[in-house]
C-alpha cells in the first residue's frame, strides 16, 4: 500500500478554464476526491491539497505540501483547454529531475493513461513531457488532464456524474497499478 497525494487543480480566486458554465476548478475537486475514495477503499493512504479561500493560487504551496506528505505518487488532476474541436486525455511528465524519477514518473503515467484509454470515450493523447513548476518534484509525479472543458461534447462527458465516475476509478486503478 502506498501514500499517495492528489493535488486538484486550481482553487482560491482562480477557476482554471471556464467553459458552458462549468469552472475547471469544480471539476477537478469533484474527481480528486473520487479517486481518493477509490483509492482509500484500495487501502492506500491518501490525502489531497485544499487550496485556501480567497487568495491567489500558489504552486509553490502545492509543492510544499508534496514536500512536507512525501508521498509515493503525485497526480495532479485538470481539465484542458483550446479550440472547440480539442479533444482526448493526456498525462504529462516532467523531464527535468533526476532520471530515477523521470523513468517512475513516465510508468505512472502511462499505468494512468492505459487505464483511461480501457475505461473512457475520450481519444488517447498519450504522454506528454513539459516542465511543468508543480511537477518539480524528487518523487513519481504527474499531471493528468482529463479531457477538454472546451469541447461541448466532450464537457458533457467530463463533467456527468458517468463520466466523472469513469474518469476517477481510471485514475485510481492506474495510480493503484503503479504502485502495487
Ligand atoms: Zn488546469
């Protein structure tokens, strides 16, 4: 069993995307605490990152906080935003750290990735590998972005209580998967 830290997307004055009413920011707790019930029930220690009310959002703080759990995996969980016809999940890594973590983090995702591209609608953009700040980090760690706000049909999917359910328990077995 591992410890694991989820890590919302967004949060005190900042919504993330906004698209058709919904606020990325909504989403992405509603699916963070899926995946730790999820992965609670699995026997997993886990915990998420609360962002304070009212101020703005501080990676920093996100990182600190990874810093202070010193978990097993890191998954940050957002929604994506572009033109109206984007669509699909992706996971991004962090190529930066040490390769020990890079390689970890890289089998995180893709355990992640595979479980989406079983479980869910939504097009496979595979891995990803950017220099994320939050993703900074000496431990597995990655960004799961679970599909586009943007796109109406794809929102509609994201955002069901259907969807937000699929979309939880892929990430969960998959962060499961990694660890087990
Ligand atoms: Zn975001």
């Amino acid at each position: 069993m591992g410890r694991v830290v989820l890590d919302p997307g967004h949060g005190g004055i900042d919504p993330g995307a906004v698209a058709g009413g919904v606020k990325e920011v909504d989403l992405c707790l509603s699916i963070t605490v899926k995946v730790e019930t999820v992965l609670m029930n699995m026997g997993h220690s886990v915990t998420h990152y609360v962002a304070p009310v009212g101020v703005p959002d501080s990676l920093a703080a996100r990182l600190a906080y990874a810093n202070k759990v010193k978990p097993d995996a890191f998954v940050s969980i957002h929604a994506n935003a572009g033109p109206p016809t984007g669509n699909g999940f992706e996971v991004i890594v962090n190529p930066s750290p040490t390769d020990l973590y890079v390689a970890k983090s890289r089998r995180l995702a893709d355990r992640i990735l595979a479980v989406l591209d079983n479980r869910t609608p939504g097009k496979n953009r595979g891995r990803k590998e950017m220099g994320l700040y939050v993703l900074n980090q000496k431990r597995p760690c990655c960004l799961v972005e679970v599909g586009f706000l943007t796109n109406k049909k794809e929102r509609g999917y994201i955002t069901s209580k259907e969807g937000k359910l699929a979309i939880a328990e892929a990430i969960a077995w998959g962060i499961n998967g990694f660890l087990s």
